[in-house]
C-alpha cells in the first residue's frame, strides 16, 4: 500500500510540473533569433554590445518576464500607473511577442549559465 502511495504521489508530481512548466527552451531560443535579441544583448545573451544594454543569460525568468510586459505595456502609451517601460527600440520588440513567446525566451534565457548568480 505504502508503494504504491508513492508511485501515486510521484506521478502526481510528474504531472503537475510537467504543466507548470509549459514553457519549451528551444521555442525560446527560436524566439532569441527571430526577434534578433542578439543584436545588441550579444548571441550569449551575457556578451552585450554597450556595457548599457543587460546582461540577460541566467536572470530570473519572472523579472524578465515583468520587463518585457512593462516594455509592451510602454509601447502602447499605457498610463504610467500601469508600470510600462518606455524605450523605443525595446517596445518594438515587445509588442511582437505573445505571452507563450515571453514563457518561452525568459524560460531558455533563465537557463543559461551567466554572471548573474551569488557568491560567497
């Protein structure tokens, strides 16, 4: 009986991450391409071309998340109570990405080795 509460559970578990992750890496990094995030946060997404621009590769998923919707919400002159990010060439971009696009890219951006980690 104990086993196969177990199994129950373990399969339970499989399941409810399995939908709670629903974000696909290589859609991500598709989505990277076509934007041409690189252009200017570099093809590693850590190398940016002006020490301005983020570093992206390992950042949290939901921060990127929140940016990116900020920069939609900036795009489309929301009032300034809607927290939106007001930056031309970032707003471009945004607005082309659908709410599955941001899972995606801040999911695939999230997993890759980069600085942004603690030490001690």
């Amino acid at each position: 009986m104990k086993l196969l509460s177990l199994a129950l559970a373990g399969t339970t578990l499989l399941i409810a991450s399995t939908f709670a992750n629903a974000s696909d890496l290589a859609a991500g990094k598709a989505t990277w391409e076509k934007i041409n995030c690189a252009s200017c946060h570099g093809a590693d997404a850590k190398s940016p071309i002006l020490p301005e621009y983020p570093v992206l590769a390992g950042q949290h998923a939901d921060y990127l998340a929140h940016a990116l919707k900020a920069y939609q919400r900036g795009a489309h002159e929301a009032p300034t109570t809607a927290n939106g990010r007001k930056n031309a060439v970032m707003g471009a971009f945004a607005v082309q990405l659908s709410s599955q696009d941001i899972s995606n890219v801040t999911a695939w951006l999230a997993s890759m080795p980069g600085p942004l980690s603690v030490h001690k």
